[in-house]
C-alpha cells in the first residue's frame, strides 16, 4: 500500500474541493485533504537529526538498495524473483511450488518491471534507460502461465505504467530517455487487454486468476472455477486500469474497474457500512464476514481515497468517509485495529492482528486523521523494537501469531508519511532503527532474505519485488531533501505497489461519467464530508510536544506488561452496553462468569480429573443473542485450547553457520530435544566445528572419539532413540549433536516443527545440547564441509549478533553490517548481551508425551498435532474440556516477564505440489552459482500465509 507524496503546501478553503482537483489544484495538493506541512510546529518534539547524518543515511539506502538490485540481475534475471540464499532466479515450474504466492510469479521479469520507476526515484536515470530497453527486449507477457490479477495488476501493470509515467517525464526534460515513443505503455495496454476476461462475471467482479495466453477459455486456461475472492482483490483494480484509460484513451478498462468497486460499495453491510474479507463473485454473498484493515480487504480502503485524488469524483471520497467513520467506531480500538464481524460489529472476530494493516497509519496521514495515527504507528513499532521485525501476525498481547516477516515495506510507508505530515525527526530515527536492522539480519550475500522465524533469527530463501518496488523507495524518500530527487514527486500519487502516476491523469481524457452513485445506496450525512483543508490548529495543535505525548504512554505496551485483553471505548467511560464475556477473560471460579454463562446456555461440569468441561444447549440461553454470544464464546475457547496445546511445545531452536565464508549470516531453523542443555537458559550457546560420527547414525559406541571430542557430532537419525544417540556422542567427548533426518527432501518450510523425544527414560544424565536438522537444511551443512572441511556452527535458542558472535576477534569489515562500524563492535555486544540477558529466562512448561513423538527402532515420524475440536452448533451441543487452569486468569495490570509472552507458532502446513505450468520451450539461465552445492532451497510456509494469500505479498 502506498499514498500520495507526502509533504505539501497548505492552502485555503476549498482547495480540496472536487472542482479544485479538476483545475489542476492537485498538482499543490500531495493528499486527498490537502495536509498541511507542519515540520517547524512539531519538530521540537524529538531532537533534530543533522542534514549529514540524514545525508550519510540515505546513501546507505543507495547502496542496500544497489546490493539487492545488482544480485537480482547479475544472479536472477530474467527470473521473476531472486533466491538470495542459492544466489539464482525463482523460476515458476522450476522450483517445488509454494501455492498461491507463486500466482504472482508470471516469467514476465517481475522484479525488473516492479523497480523500474525506484531506479528514477533513487536518481539511477542510466540504470532506468537500460532496465527499459531490457524490458522492451526480453519480457513476454503472452506465456502460458496461470496468474493472479491482483498481483499481476498492482506489480506489473504498474510497474509498466510507473516506467511510463517517469520516462515521458524525463523525456520532457530533454537528457534521458528521447528515443522513448510509449512502448511501456503499449505493453501495459496489451496486459491490460488480457486482463479484461477476468471480469467476465454476472457481477462485475475479476475471477482471482487469469492465463496469460488464453485467457479463461477452457479446458486450456486451467482456471475459471473459482468462485470467491477477497476484497481487496477486486477492489485494488481503479488507479492502474483507470490511468491505463487516461493514457491511452480507451475508456474500457476504466469502465470494468469501476464496475467492480459499485458492487463492492453496494454489497457492504448497510448496518455497520463494513465490508467482509472474501466474496462470492457470483452471487456476491459474503463468503468470511469478518472486518478489518488488514490482508484482504486493506488496499480496498487505500484506492477509494486515492481514487477521489486521482480521478477527482466526490463518490469515491464518500464512500471512504462512510467506510472510514466504521472502522473508527468498531474497528480502531486504539492502539489496536481488530477485526470484527460484519453483521455484529461490536464483536472481535479474532484475537490478532496481521502485519499488513501496517499501512493504515499512513492512510489515516492522508485522510487527516493524525492521532490515532500515532499511535497505531508507535505500537507497531514496539513491537517491531521486541522483534527486530514486525511478524506477519501478532496477539493483542503481542505474541507471535506467525512468525515469518517477507520483508514487507508498509511499515516503512507509514513511518515515512508520518514524517512528512508532521516533521518529526523522531520518525527519522525509526528509519534508522529499519535500516539497521535490515542490514543486520536480513542482509545476506546475495541480497537480502526474508524472515522465516523472527524469533531464531532464521532465513527464507526468498526475496520478493515489492522489496525493491517500495521499501527503498519510501526509505529513501524519508531522508532526502527536496534538491536530492531530480523530479518534484509531489506531482503524482503512489499505488499500492508505490507506483508513481502523474496527478494531471484527473484532467486528461476523462471518458467516464462522475455520477455520483453513493446516495442511490444511502442516506449521508454531510456533516462527514469536509471539502477544505483541515485546520492546522486542530490537525497539529500548537504544540511542539504533541506528537510526543501521544507516543509517550504506549513506549512500554509491548515490552513491560503481557495484556490480557482489549477494553473497549465505551467501557472505559463507563457508557453503552457491556461487552459479552470473552474466552480468555473467563475463570471457573468467578460466580459472575458462571452467571454470564448460565444465561447464553453454557453449562461448566468440573471433572475428577481436574479438568472442566463446557457444554452449550442453545435453547437454554436466556435470548437468541446470548445463545449467539454462547457460540462465540465457544468457539473462542475451543481457539484458546488450541493455541495453549502448542504452547506446551518448545519453541524452535537456531544452528549458525559461523566460519568462513558463512560468518553467522547462514541460521538454520532446527528442532529442539526435551533432553539434554536447555540452550534458552545459556544465553552464549554451544559452539564448535563439526565432525561427522562413526558410525553415522551413532547407535553404538563411537569409534572415531578422537574427531568427535570437543566437536559438535553430526548423526543421521533412525535406527536407535534420540536419547541413545546423544550418551554415544557424549561419551566420545562431543560438547553437541545434530541429528539429520534420514528422509529425503524433508525441509522444516514443509514439515511441522520435530522434537526430538527422550526413551521413556531418565535422562538427566545427558547434559550436552541436542538438536534436530531436516534433511535440506542438514545438506547445508554436509556440503559446506565438503567445500570448505572445517565448518564451525553455533547452537542456540535463535540467532545471535554477528557482532556478538566475533567479539574481540579480528575479522574482514565486510562481515559486519554496513551501518555499524567496527570499533563500536565491543559497545554494541554489550549491548546485545544485556538485552539477552532479559529475553533469554524462559521456563520450560510441562509436555504431554502423547503430542511427541519418540522414535523407535522400526519407524520415526514428527510430533502429531492436537485434534481440532469441531466448532459448537447453535442446535446442538458443543462440548468443551480445558484444563481449568491452563486460562490466562492474571489480572491485566499485573506485570508479567518478556518471557512468559512468547509463543510457539507451530501451525500444520501444507504438502508442497509440483507446478504443472513451467512451459518447457522457454529457456530460462538460473546463473546457478557454485554456492548452490552448499545452500539448498528453502520451500515456503504455505499454512502461515493462509490467510493472506490473495493479498499484497
């Protein structure tokens, strides 16, 4: 998600006015409500950065950003996306599939055509001209090959006109590009035209996916049998297809996008003006009728405000105010945003959040609405302050939900609009905190790779365009003076992907009528629709504190207390009707709770062996909404069982590959044993070079003690119990194991988290650290030592600071971080070693053996995961047991460690399938470099996205 170029001019009244859009009053104006630039008003809130510290940031993003981009075309290109961990190109067909995110990939160059217009942004003109002649050349956009519209809209339909919009721009200014004559846009016109199929809906809206040569004619296309989509899917469609129009003059495009957002404006529930997730194309019911502002629906909110920016019609504006006043009254919970039920709005749908609703605070920026913003902003920075990196889901007492983070830039987004509505050079310092942080973790040799674990500290070998599309942009545009970017970017609006398309669009062939349509739906107050610029007194009050006192009371919600739950506005003023009883606020031994669940028709039983178990009979509830709250509540607590049974497991542990040429940039997701050093309790670890057993499955005496002492054993499992194997290497004098799975092509992205079990037995007497490696990532380590011989690797909890990892070693400069500087190398491992010393006292809970699997002489499988309880029936009874103790029943404003916050995210995944639509003529150069003998390629957590697959990835 993107907005228009921040900053502005103020104005006065009326310059927001539709009929100032359309006299070309958008050019000054940089949002829909025209901010105003309030940098002298709000910059005494933080102390002020100089303009060579500013400076000397911004070059570090050329030259990340050169790292990233010079990878992808020296190892990638003409892939669509880099591996940075294998040093080659992700080539659809070629590689085991991922599911649905690979709907992006098209063999089109993706990442080339998503960066053309930051290369301009980052003043690389002669890169530019080159990309676009290699575009021109290259890229087929006729390939049989299933995509996403959504994604193939947003990446490359914008891509190609964001390369449009700023060669004609350079053209005009008579140095680069004159030997352009609209070829980019040609291409765009010919994608958009195979598109268009897609909306052959009786509603209106797009089929999610489309084949790029023939369309959605059957049986050829092997697609057309869907029938949901989400929200934002078809709602994401207006600034490309509707500039494609304006380009081009062809108003067709314009027309069906349009089209796509009226039904979705007319399917909205008329209660609560809110919008589900997902929606029958078809029919256009509701298939999940939750609400929210994150994956799914987020960018359907974003481009009905840029829509009235862009195009100038009052409906658009309308229609987001309407939506925008619903999500503030149920959604906004500050400084939470919830998602609630359509149709019952005042009920949470579910009890985290998803990491793409970071793009909200920079919407609320556009729309004027700065507080709130604020806040939203500083508690997703608190938690990205505990993780290095927001993950891709988090509790409301900010657990990891999912742990994965793909690198995604909507943070940054945010932080850079904020910063450029109210001139706080506080947000310069969370750029910073970004930038360091991405060159300390991320950073690998072959580019930057995404997050599989922010907890471990562990690597995906995966590096998405949308890195390059908008991250580097957005941060390079946070620390850049206005002299610094060769073109005035307050002339054009940024898309969801950060595209850039000129303002002037809203004047130029405008081919569609403007009726308005949003009252033939609904009554609306005009009270709700201000066409003047905000008053600055009210937007930035007249002090230069003011941002800062909005933070101030939410710099310790993450770190210094673990909430319980989220208390409402109106019960904070002790207004509107209580909220129903929630699962995890629920104790068996409250007779108010017992009470509440007597009336929704929940009965509480308390069995002999400790447990309690609840049954609901809805025809015993007191109305038909408590039999409804009953429900809920029932659902919910089946969740919460659900979530504490995979507590119970450990969390997953980290091997870093620490020598040369590895120096700990290489971590390796492993899994932990119920026996032997708990490596969460010894903050260093365990390291050594490794050495291979004798013999390799290590299920009798060790006949090579003499390469095995003082090193960090390597077996092959099965064949004995984990325990066994672990007091063979141990009396050989290893201080460790790693115990590679003996399957074939088992990689920890496909195959739930493994513990390895003990042998029924006492086992205190093994004391060294144990730990489990699937077979892709064991190969890892096999072939280094192959290459290099001596391979010294790190056992621990998660992935340590290379700065740690070398303290008071000498070392080439070029394995530390680019931003930090070696000589503040000591100052900052005591740094990390304090902050250690805080998040590494974790208690070990008790484990259920039957959700563990031990592995036996005859046959070895990972942890079974805990049976779904099936969801309760209003007409029937739903039956629940849980241990009476195992809810949360602290009370909320008790303080509670860092560690007791922490959860195990060990969610079933699926199977990958082999891609079936690699086209075998096309001849592809992977560029396989010869690290690929000795980092395999890692598969995607195709369960952890799930919920975000149709979305912006």
């Amino acid at each position: 998600m993107s907005g228009a170029g921040g900053g502005g001019e103020g104005g006065g009244p009326g310059c927001g006015s539709p009929a100032a859009w359309r006299a070309g009053w958008s050019l000054v104006a940089t949002a829909a409500l025209c901010l105003v630039s309030s940098a002298s008003v709000l910059a005494a809130g933080a102390a002020p950065m100089s303009k060579e510290e500013k400076q000397r940031l911004g070059n570090q993003v050329l030259e990340m950003f050169d790292h990233a981009y010079g990878n992808y075309m020296e190892h990638a290109y003409p892939a669509d996306e880099l591996m940075p961990l294998t040093c080659r190109g992700r080539v659809r067909g070629q590689e085991p599939s991922r599911g649905d995110v690979d709907d992006a990939l098209g063999k089109f160059s993706l990442t080339l055509i998503d960066t053309l217009d930051t290369l301009v942004v980052l003043n690389k003109t002669k890169e530019f001209e080159e990309a676009v002649r290699k575009v021109l050349r290259d890229v087929n956009l006729d390939n049989d090959i299933v995509v996403s519209v959504f994604e193939t809209n947003i990446r490359v339909l914008g891509g190609l006109l964001g390369g449009h919009s700023v060669a004609i721009m350079l053209k005009e200014k008579g140095e680069h590009m004159q030997w352009y004559n609209n070829e980019l846009l040609q291409m765009a016109k010919q994608l958009g035209y195979k598109l268009l199929p897609a909306f052959n809906t009786t509603s209106g809206l797009p089929y999610p996916r489309i084949n790029l040569k023939f369309g959605m004619r059957k049986p050829e296309a092997r697609t057309g049998t869907e029938t949901d989509t989400c929200t934002a899917c078809a709602g994401t469609l207006i600034l490309e297809f509707a500039a494609l129009s304006r380009f081009t003059g062809t108003s067709i495009f314009e027309e069906y996008a349009r089209k796509a957002l009226d039904f979705l404006w007319e399917k909205r529930q008329r209660s609560s003006n809110l919008v589900g997730v997902t929606i029958n194309i078809h029919t256009g019911d509701w298939v999940r009728k939750d609400s929210g502002v994150g994956a799914g629906i987020d960018s359907y909110y974003e481009y009905l405000l840029k829509a009235y920016v862009l195009l100038g019609d009052d409906s658009f504006l309308e229609r987001f105010n309407t939506h925008y006043d619903a999500i503030m009254r149920y959604i906004s919970q500050p400084p939470l945003l919830l998602d609630v039920h359509i149709h019952k709005p005042m009920l949470n749908a579910r009890t985290w959040m998803d990491s793409l609703l970071a793009f909200f605070p920079g919407l609320q920026v556009l729309k004027g609405d700065i507080r709130p913003a604020i806040e939203t902003h500083e508690m997703l920075y608190q938690v990205i302050k505990k993780h290095n990196f927001l993950p891709e889901a988090f509790t409301t007492d900010f657990r990891v939900h999912w742990a994965q983070h793909p690198l995604r830039p909507e943070f940054a987004e945010s932080t850079y609009f904020l910063y450029k509505a109210t001139g706080d050079p506080y947000y310069l310092e969370v750029g910073k905190t970004l930038i360091e942080n991405l060159n300390k973790y991320a950073r690998v040799p072959c580019g930057f790779a995404a997050m599989k674990d922010v907890r471990t500290g562990s690597h995906e070998d995966r590096m998405d365009s949308f890195f390059l599309a908008e991250m580097f942009k957005y941060l390079y545009l946070l620390f850049a003076d206005k002299e610094d970017i060769i073109f005035d970017i307050e002339d054009y609006i940024f898309t969801t992907e950060a595209h850039l398309l000129p303002l002037w669009l809203s004047t130029t062939n405008q081919t569609v009528s403007k009726k308005n349509t949003t009252t033939e739906y609904t009554e609306l107050d005009d009270s709700n629709f201000d066409w003047t610029c905000p008053n600055t007194q009210i937007l930035f009050p007249n002090d230069p504190m003011y941002a800062q006192s909005i933070r101030e009371p939410l710099k310790n919600v993450v770190d210094k207390s673990c909430p319980r739950g989220v208390v409402r506005v109106e019960e904070s003023f002790g207004s509107g009707p209580k909220p129903p009883l929630r699962a995890r606020d629920f104790m068996a031994s409250n007779p108010e709770h017992l009470e509440i669940l007597k009336k929704m028709g929940v009965s509480l039983i308390h069995l002999k062996d400790g447990r309690v178990q609840l049954v609901q009979h809805a025809i015993q509830a007191a109305s038909s909404l408590d039999a409804e709250d009953g429900l809920r509540f029932m659902q919910e607590m089946i969740e919460l069982s659900s979530q504490q049974q995979k507590e119970q497991q450990l969390p997953p542990r980290a091997v870093q590959i620490v020598s040369h040429p590895f120096f700990g940039r290489v971590v390796l997701t492993a899994g932990p044993a119920q026996f032997g050093m708990d490596l969460s309790k010894h903050k260093s670890g365990t390291r050594g070079f490794v050495a291979s057993s004798k013999p390799y499955n290590g299920c009798s005496e060790i006949t090579n003690p003499e390469m095995v002492m003082g090193k960090i054993a390597l077996m092959q499992r099965g064949q004995c119990m984990f325990a066994e194997k672990a007091r063979n290497i141990q009396k050989a004098g290893a201080i460790g194991g790693i115990v590679i799975d003996d399957n074939e092509g088992s990689s920890s992205d496909t195959a739930p988290l493994f513990q390895m079990a003990g042998d029924g037995k006492n086992t205190d007497d093994i004391t060294i650290p144990m730990l489990f490696l699937f077979n892709k990532e064991g190969n890892i380590i096999l072939d280094a030592i192959k290459e290099y011989e001596e391979v010294e690797v790190l056992l621990s909890d998660k992935a340590k600071d290379r700065a740690t990892i070398f303290k008071g070693k000498m070392l080439p400069n070029y394995i530390f971080d680019s931003n930090l500087e070696v000589e503040n190398m000591e100052q900052k491992s005591s740094e990390n070693d304090s902050e250690n010393q805080k998040s590494e006292k974790t208690t070990s809970g008790s484990q259920d053996l039957s959700s563990v699997s031990q592995e036996s002489i005859e046959e070895s499988s990972p942890i079974s995961q805990p049976e779904s309880v099936p969801p309760a029936d209003v007409d029937s009874s739903s039956i629940l047991s849980s241990k009476e103790d195992s809810c949360p029943t602290e009370n909320h404003e008790t303080a509670i460690h860092d560690s007791e916050c922490t959860e195990l995210d060990n969610q079933p995944q699926e199977q990958t399938k082999t891609e079936e639509e690699s086209s075998p003529n096309v001849s592809w150069d992977n560029k396989v470099q010869p690290m690929e003998s000795i980092l395999a390629d890692w598969n995607e957590d195709i369960e952890a996205f799930e919920m975000m697959e149709k979305d912006e990835l």
